[in-house]
C-alpha cells in the first residue's frame, strides 16, 4: 500500500496511524510535550492562550483538592499533576458501579511553553475547581517601537 494511502482519512491504517500519535502525545514517546490538544476525556482539561504579555494555562479539576495539586516548571515545560480521590461511596454493598464516568486516581499534564516565558514569574491561583496559571513572556521578547531617524 503506498503511502497516500496510509494518510488518507478514512482509511483502517489512516485510523491506526492517528491512535498510535494520539498515544504516543498522551503517554510520552521520548518526544517533547505538545501543546496540542490530548485525547478526549484526558483529565484535567487544559485551556492555553496568549496574551501579548504572558501565556495563560487554565485546568480544570472539579473536586481536586489545592493541597493535592503539584505545579512544576522545567525547561519550558509546566507540568500540572495531583490526584482526585474516590468518592465514598458508604458501605461494601453500595460501592458497585454500572457506570463511573468521573476519572479519579493520580494524572499528570504536561504543556510545553513558548521560548519567549520568564520562568521566574509565574503565578498559579486556584479557586472552585479552576487552575489558573499565568507564565510572563520576558521584557526583551514584548515588541517594542523603533523610532526612524
């Protein structure tokens, strides 16, 4: 089969071909984080834009507790991990689910930033369910008016 074939939507192999990138950018694959979007479902959902002065990243996880959220900034990279928690369910007898559609466990998010961030200015507010972090762009990287002489 030639290879207009295997990227051709539609196809079984097309098909196969994006699941295997689509596992690879959520389980890692060696490559850099991606600020693309991960699959459907992936917990927490991340919003990321601009400003002409920062980049903005906002997660959401409803029922994490703040002190069970870790935010870390590594060469360009945020990573935003934590757990949420079961919910008690009561009683042995009463914990059986036909359906749970609400993830808990540990997870871990992984946005790769623009070169032009100042990791030294940071800011991370979490407030009803929403983190929200803002990472400033470096003073010599805003666009700054030449005056023609």
């Amino acid at each position: 089969m030639n290879d207009t074939m295997l990227n051709f939507p539609g196809t079984l192999f097309g098909e196969l071909e994006r699941l295997q990138r689509q596992l690879e950018d959520t389980m890692g694959s060696g490559r850099a984080a991606s600020i693309r979007p991960a699959a459907p479902g992936a917990f927490p959902a991340i919003n990321v834009g601009n400003t002409p002065t920062s980049v903005e990243i906002y997660a959401f996880a409803p029922g994490v507790d703040a002190a069970a959220l870790e935010l870390t900034l590594d060469r360009g990279v945020l990573i935003v991990a934590g757990e949420r928690t079961a919910p008690d369910t009561g009683s042995a007898e009463h914990r059986f689910a036909y359906s749970r559609e609400r993830p808990f466990g540990r997870f871990r998010r992984a946005i790769t930033l623009p070169d032009d961030i100042d990791p030294s200015r940071v800011e991370a507010k979490y407030q009803d369910g929403v983190l929200r972090v803002s990472v400033a762009r470096r003073a010599e990287a805003q666009p700054q008016r030449i005056a023609i002489q």
